[in-house]
C-alpha cells in the first residue's frame, strides 16, 4: 500500500514477528500497513518502514562523531558509540560478563545454558547465534559473495571482508590500552589482554575444571571429552578437533609453505610462524619480563622465562623424575632414555637430540664461528657458548649450590653437581644397566664396552 500520513489504531495491539516482517494482531489484520515497494515486507508504522528502505538504498544517516563510521538506525549508533567510551551496561548475572546491547547478553546467555535455537535445515547443525547459522550455511552452498576488489579473494560474509580489506590498508583500529599494541580485530585485542595482560580465563570445561581465554578453545577442547576428533587426516590418519588444524597438519604432508619472507624469501607453513620469523630481522622482542626485564620475541618463552625466577617447573619426565621449565626440552630430555635422534647432519651422518645441537654442529662443517671474545680472541659457534665463555674471564659464577654452596660458570655443571648429593644418576648403560650423573660419563663408558675393554661393572 501506498504510505502516506496513517494514524496508528489505538485500540489493537500489535505484536512483531521477526521471521517474515509482518505485523499482525489479536483481531485480525490492520486496515492500514505500510508496504515496502522493493521487497513486499510489511510494517505497522511508517517510520520502521523509513529504517527499512535504508537497507535497500544503503543509506546511512546517523554517523559517529568519533570515528565517522555510519549507521542506518539511531539505535544501532547509540550501541557503536559504547565501544568508545566502553560502557557496558548489560551485565550476566552468571559469570559477570558485561556487554554492550541486550542482544548480545541474550547470545551470551546461551553459552551458559547451552541453548542454540538456530538449526541447519541441511544437516541439522545447531547454532547459538543467526549470524553463525547464516555463516555456516554458506558453507553447504559454497556462496562466497563477498569480493576484495583489491586481491579479488571472496568471502562467505561482509564482516570477514572488511577484516580482510584490513590488510591491505594497514589499518589496526584497536589498541592496547597497556602496552600500546594495535590489532585488526577487536576480539584480537581481547585475546591479547587476557593471554599477556590480565591472565583471565573466563570459560571453563565443567568436565575438567581447565580454563581458557576464548570459548572456541573452550569448545575444541570438550571435544576432546567427547571423543569427537572428527577432522581425520586422509594420508596419515592423524586426527584432529579442528579443521584448520587439520588443513596446517595436511601442509606437512604436501610441503605447501603459502606465507614468505620478503627479507630472506624462506618459507613457512603458518602466518604465525612468519611473524615470528621476521621478528629474527627486525629485532622486535614485544614481551618483557617484569622481574629483570628481559625481552622476548614469544609470549610463550616469556612464559618460560618466568619460571626461572618463581622456581616452577611443571613439566616432569615420568621415567627418571626429572622437572623442566617447558615442555620442548622435557621432550628432548626423554630422548636420553629412548635414544631418539632425529636430527641428522647430511655431511657426516651424524645424529642428534635436538635440532640446536644439530645446527651448532653445521656451522663446525662450515667452518662458522660468528661469536668471538673480545678479550682473549676465542671463538664460538653460538652466542650462549660465548657467554659462557666470557663468565670465566669475569670470574663470574652465578649459579650456586643450595646444599654446600659451591659457585659455577653455568647451570648445567650445577644440576650435574647437585646430583653428588642427591645420588640421583639418570642416564644408563643399556649394555649393563650401569648408571652416571650425566651424558658425557655414560658415552665414555660406552666407548669402552665398543672396544671391548673389560669393565668393572659391579660399582
């Protein structure tokens, strides 16, 4: 119908139905509706029907006086203008969690009880949110209407465009309000204060009480309980909970490295790991540590680092009972017991526990020894040697026995120390089952069993 100056009827009530956006009424249908001339949706009043043309014309009247960005309702800006001043009036009564709309609060709801109203009619997938269900259909109809003009790649939906187009203009509108960080992506920022400002870890696994900081993690991990590992790797039939994991464990297979260095053009199968990587040029360590202010590349050696100051060491060998800072050196160190040597010098054939021996060995082929003191003109093949090194001319011992108070140069003449005190010997003979305090003792002694020396194996 034709709108024009309608008065609305005072003595019906009118409720809405968001599915089909008609109106309709407890005594039938109104006399006087307001009819959309593009689509054919019908309205009570005239002014929800003035909102409505605005998406057809894309007309957005109400602009933010901040950042410029444009809306085509009042009530969609007054929201926008929230992520400004971070006000949050919407609060869970559950876990606290504040938001910006109702809306929101309602999706987030959900999260706690479980609900998810929006249902796959393909496969009869369930979904807490629209949005996720209308992102999800386009994947059974492989509808990506969504093209960068610049690159031309196409996207399932306008939000993962505009984050994409991002890229291109270098823009990163969300920022770190402690240490300056800037991120393309809000939920970045949020992910970046929770892992490396505020520790919080606001979902939990009712199954197993561990907690993680975005509720996808969440969600992956109770697969896990569930048994739902449901993304099996067609070459290997390795499994995993994710696809994107799959499609990264996939490229080791494949050798497809898609991410370059520009610098050095060496190539890596994730874009994490190129980040990393160019970190080795630019010489950017973005993580501190607040106890003596040592900077790292990785918020996860940070982590490490850490531990070394509290005395933590969470990551126990089940064999010999040895702790460890990190779980990539409790990995080599069971390889000690195992006799693993994956990594091999294709000059010489010679194998190795770790891929940093291995690489320390290489450069010893080719005759590189970049680290050189100053003082005496000794060179090494790597920097922590060196360092090393250098305490020696200082006279400086820094790390200390807590039972007798001996001094040493470095750790590891420490830790093999302290086991004169603690009878602890965890490397043995497989020959003769004989035990020594360290590596360098059981490879002697086995020397001795290949020449076919007698031994006294008794002791």
């Amino acid at each position: 119908m034709e709108d024009g100056n309608h008065s609305d009827t005072s003595d019906t009530t009118v409720s809405d139905s968001t599915d089909t956006g008609k109106a309709f009424t407890n005594q039938g249908s109104l006399e006087k509706n307001f009819d959309c001339k593009v689509c054919g949706k019908t309205f009570v009043n005239s002014s929800n029907l003035r909102i409505h043309r605005n998406l057809h014309t894309g007309e957005k009247p109400f602009e933010c006086e901040i950042c410029g960005k444009s809306f085509n309702q009042r009530n969609h800006l007054a929201v926008h203008k929230r992520s400004h001043t971070g006000e949050r009036p919407f609060r869970c009564e559950i876990c606290g969690k504040s938001v910006v709309n109702s809306n929101s609060l309602k999706s987030h709801k959900r999260i706690h009880t479980g609900e998810k109203p929006y249902h796959c009619e393909m496969c009869g997938k369930s979904f807490n949110e629209r949005s996720n269900l209308v992102k999800h259909i386009n994947i059974h109809t492989g509808a990506k209407v969504h093209r960068c003009e610049v690159c031309g790649k196409s996207f399932m939906n306008s939000s993962n465009l505009k984050t994409h187009e991002k890229l291109h203009t270098g823009e990163k509108p969300y920022h770190c309000e402690i240490c300056g960080k800037s991120f393309i992506q809000k939920s970045h920022l949020v992910l970046h204060n929770r892992s490396s400002h505020t520790g919080e870890k606001p979902y939990h696994c009712d199954i197993c009480g561990k907690s993680f900081v975005i509720y996808s993690y969440l969600t992956n991990h109770k697969r896990i309980h569930k048994g739902k590992v449901q993304f099996q790797c067609e070459t290997c039939g390795k499994s995993f909970t994710t696809n994107s994991q799959l499609v990264t464990h996939v490229q080791t297979h494949t050798g497809e490295k898609s991410y370059f260095c520009e610098i050095c053009k060496k190539s890596f199968i994730q874009k994490c790991q190129l980040i990393l990587h160019k970190r080795t040029h630019s010489g950017e360590k973005p993580y501190d540590c607040d106890v003596c202010g040592k900077s790292f590349s990785v918020n996860l050696y940070l982590k490490a680092h850490k531990r070394r100051h509290t005395g933590e060491k969470p990551f126990h060998c089940e064999i010999c009972g040895k702790s460890f800072f990190d779980n990539s050196h409790l990995v080599s160190h069971k390889r000690v017991h195992t006799g693993e040597k994956p990594f091999h010098c294709e000059i010489c054939g010679k194998y190795f526990y770790t891929s940093s021996n291995l690489t320390r060995h290489k450069l010893l082929h080719m005759g590189k020894k970049a680290f050189r003191c100053e003082i005496c003109g000794k060179t090494y093949v790597n920097n922590s040697d060196l360092k090393r090194h250098k305490r020696r001319h200082e006279g400086d011992k820094t790390f200390h026995c807590e039972i007798c108070g001996k001094s040493f140069f470095d750790n590891s003449n420490l830790i093999v120390h302290v086991r004169t005190h603690t009878g602890e010997r965890p490397y043995h003979c497989e020959i003769c089952e004989k035990a020594f305090i360290c590596i360098s003792d059981v490879n002697k002694h086995k020397r001795r069993h290949s020449k076919g020396k007698p031994l006294d194996c008794e002791a």
